[in-house]
C-alpha cells in the first residue's frame, strides 16, 4: 500500500496548481498573441473597409451601415479574446503564488 505523509501531500498540491498555473498561462499567452494579433481578424477588417469604401464611392448608405457594424463586431472580439486572455494570466499569477504559499508552509513546517 503507497502511504502518503502531510507534508508528502501538500507537495503534491503545490506541485498540482503549480502545474495548473502553467497550463493557464500558457492559454492565456496564446489567447492574446493568436486570437487579439490573428491574421483572419485582420484580414476580415481590411477586407471590410475596402468593402465601406466602395459603399461610399457608390453611395450605398446601408453598405456603409453594414460595414461599420461588422468592425464595431470585430473590436468587440479582439477586446473580449483580449480580456479571457488577461484573466487567465491573472489566475495562473494566484495560482503560482498559491502554490508557493503550500511549498512554504512544507518548508517552514520542517
């Protein structure tokens, strides 16, 4: 049978959410450089404003509308996909540090 001490424990859950922490900042780096710097992000809004530009040479109002609405759509995702970003950042920083606060209590215990 595999006995498991106190501090042996609490190893592992330090060892555990530090793993977690880990894996939330490797989501939330990715989250910003892919989704907030993507090329089909950029490409959707270039294409758009060539798209408001014809509406405006041709005076086509509802084009123009259309147009707008869709940037304002794709600023809205850049800052959402910005904002999960940062949250899991965040949590991955307490994580960490919870983490350290177990491995410091093992520590001070001995």
């Amino acid at each position: 049978m595999f006995s498991l001490t106190i501090p042996d424990f609490i190893l592992t859950m330090a060892t555990a959410i530090f793993l977690m922490g880990l894996v939330s900042l490797a989501m939330g780096i990715y989250l910003l450089v892919s989704k907030v710097a993507g090329n089909d992000v950029r490409t959707i809004a270039d294409q758009t404003t060539k798209l408001a530009q014809k509406g405006l040479a041709e005076d086509v109002a509802g084009l123009v509308g259309n147009a707008s609405t869709l940037v304002d759509a794709l600023n809205q995702l850049i800052r959402t996909a910005a904002g999960i970003g940062i949250f899991l950042i965040i949590t991955s920083l307490i994580l960490f540090g919870s983490a350290f606060y177990l491995a410091q209590q093992i520590l001070m215990a001995h």
